[in-house]
C-alpha cells in the first residue's frame, strides 16, 4: 500500500503533529508499507512565514501528484482542496482514500479560548474570528464531511463532530498516539524513593494551562521545601516562567527550553512527578512519554486523557482550571508514598501499551475496512 501523511506541520520528530507523522510513517514502512510524509517543507521548501500555513491546503494538490497513492492520511485543516480537486479530477484510476486525521479538533480548543477569554484569562486578536475562530473551523468541518474515513483521539471529540457535522458515524474511528521503540521497555528502576522532583512539559501556552500550574507550583514550593520542579520544552526564554515566582523560589526551578525527543528519557531521570495542567488535549503525547519515564502522573481530566485513564489506579486526575486541584493532586503524593509508588508503577505498565508498530498495524486495518466499504458502494 502506497500512503502519504500529509500536514501543514514542520517535519520535526520532536514536535507534536510532525512527530505523529514520522513516527507513523517509520512504524508503516517497517511492517511493508511504502509511506511518504508531506509537510510544510515539502509545498514551501524555501519560504518562511504564517501565510505558507494558511495557504499549505490550497497549494498541496498543485505540488504533488495525490492522484499516484493509494491512502492520503490528511491532518483535518489541511485537507478540503485536496479532497475537491481529487473528486472533480477526471482520471481512469481510482481516487486514493481520503483520510482526514483530527490531532485534538479545533472547534473544541476555539471554546476553550473563549471561555478563558470570558473569564479575563486570554485576549483575543481582533483577526480572530475571520480564520482560527471562523475560516480554518469551516474548513475543518467541510474536510470531515468530505473524507472517507476519520480519525479522532478521543471519544468526546467524536461525539462533539457527529453531533455538529453531520457525519457517517460509519466512517469514524478512535484512534491512539504512540510512543517510539527508544520509549518502550525504559530500564527505570521504580522502587528508588528519590526526592520530589515534579515536570512540566510543553509549550508556554494557554492551552497547556501555565495560567493555573504555575500558581500552583508557587504554593507548593512553598509548603514543601524538599519539592523541586522542572519545564520542558516551554519554547519561550527563561525570563517568561522565572519571572512568575518569587526570586527565592528560582533555585529550585530547571528550565530546558528545547530538547529532542529521544534525550527526554535521560532529562527526566531525576524525576517523578509529572504535571499535565492542560485545558484541551487530544491524546497528550506528553502524558505517555512521562509515564514511560516512570513519572506518576497529575493531570486534568479533559477528554483523551481521562478516557484513557482512571483516578488513583494510574494517575490522579484534577480539575482543568484549578489551582487548588493541582496542589491537591500533588500533595496527595507526597503524603502517601505507597501511592506514588503505586501510580509510578501502573503508568509505566500501561505505557508499554502504546506502540507506534501496534498502532500503524489497527490503521491499515482501517484503511482495508474503508477501502472495501467504498468498493462495495461502487458497485452497487
């Protein structure tokens, strides 16, 4: 099978949909499948810039020749003039099978950001509602309803889409993000009792909830003097999140700001919490690499976190939008050490789980399913 896996994202590893699209690519090829990525580079190999964002779905079907694979994997804002230029195209040859893949869908993060704006929490740019908040969700829906088959990561970003688009809930599955074979079977030792050292991963953003973590670790800083914390991957200068404490909390914060994915097992040997304070997830890569690191986990119960996990038996779940849930969750570890040592433990196992080989091998079935589904409604 001839597959291309197509975003508007950088062809990063490291990143969050650009590291969907290489580790899935490589787990394809591996099991027999010829598998191409196609990103941002690809359309614009010299041009930087935002315009190249927007304008990534109406030059991709004049780029490449979309016609020539079977399967094009498209990542949901970027799809819709691929799918109207496949479909009105006159050619002998069948059209490949038009995927539309959700990485957390967007008309559910525009709520959030208005309710935090509501809340005084956001500032919204006037430009705004004319494309995230207007064009690019039209776009998005049109693309779901165009597809052959779609992919969400969650059951409530599922359920949000039939509702509102209209959708073949035939056409529509769940599926997982994984974790590269360097993530899987990490010799941690779990038993060691080490000092509380709790990390936080992600981009300094509203979405990822910095407005309620860091008020939160301040607290706890200082109730608990043996309690040290660590950013990662904040991709902002070490002033933004400095600034937030008090100066004689700073010796105990660690910032990397930037890091490559495969040096995160070695970053957070030291380790053993992991905060995911996030307001809107999709299905957090973050929260399986930190439990593949041994870390027990505190997060917010959004969507494609709290389904896949359970309160107190792999992660304690908060709360989105609670400083008062994250020092609870928080302080329920480090006063119960048969606990922490508990979910250390249960996060791992569950880990181990999350192949990206075991994942690319459901999609082809996927992709087989849909493909005779089209067939049959062919011939009929």
């Amino acid at each position: 099978m001839k597959i291309a896996i197509v975003s508007s994202a950088r062809k990063d590893p490291s990143s969050g949909v650009g590291g969907v699209a290489a580790h899935l690519s490589a787990a394809f090829r591996a099991i027999g499948h010829s598998c191409d990525v196609v990103s941002l580079e690809s359309v614009f190999p010299n041009v930087e810039g935002v315009l190249n964002r927007l304008l990534f779905a109406v030059v991709l079907p004049f780029r490449f020749d979309l016609g020539s694979y079977d399967v094009l994997d498209i990542a949901a804002g970027d799809g819709l003039f691929a799918a109207i230029f496949l479909k009105l195209r006159r050619s002998k040859s069948p059209r490949p099978l038009l995927v539309a893949r959700s990485h957390g869908l967007e008309h559910l993060v525009h709520e959030m950001l208005l309710e935090e704006a509501r809340a005084g929490k956001v500032k919204l740019s006037w430009k705004y509602p004319f494309y995230n908040g207007g064009y690019r969700l039209w776009q998005i829906k049109k693309y779901l309803q165009s597809a052959d088959l779609i992919f969400f990561l969650n059951a409530y970003d599922r359920d949000y889409a039939l509702r509102n688009f209209n959708l073949d809930p035939l056409k529509v599955k769940i599926v997982d993000n994984g974790l590269p074979a360097s993530f899987i079977d990490l010799p941690i030792n779990l038993n060691n009792v080490m000092s509380p050292k709790a990390a936080v991963i992600g981009t300094f953003s509203k979405r990822k909830g910095y407005d309620y973590s860091i008020p939160a670790l301040v607290e706890l800083l200082q109730r608990h003097d043996q309690l040290r914390v660590g950013f990662f991957g904040t991709g902002t200068d070490d002033s933004n999140i400095l600034d937030k404490f008090p100066a004689r909390l700073r010796s105990r914060i660690e910032i990397t700001a930037r890091y490559e994915q495969p040096a995160l097992p070695t970053l957070l040997e030291d380790y053993n919490i992991l905060l995911v304070a996030s307001l809107s997830e999709g299905h957090s890569l973050v929260v399986l690499e930190g439990m593949a690191c041994g870390l027990a986990l505190v997060a917010t119960n959004v969507s494609g976190t709290a389904e896949r996990l359970t309160d107190r038996e792999n992660a304690i779940l908060i709360a989105p939008r609670s400083v008062e849930g994250i020092v609870y969750g928080i302080e329920i570890l480090l006063q119960d050490s048969e606990l922490f040592q508990k979910l250390r433990r249960a996060g791992y196992e569950l880990a181990q789980g999350f192949s990206w080989e075991r994942i690319a091998r459901t999609t082809i079935e996927y992709y087989h399913e849909a493909m005779a589904h089209n067939s049959r409604e062919a011939r009929e």
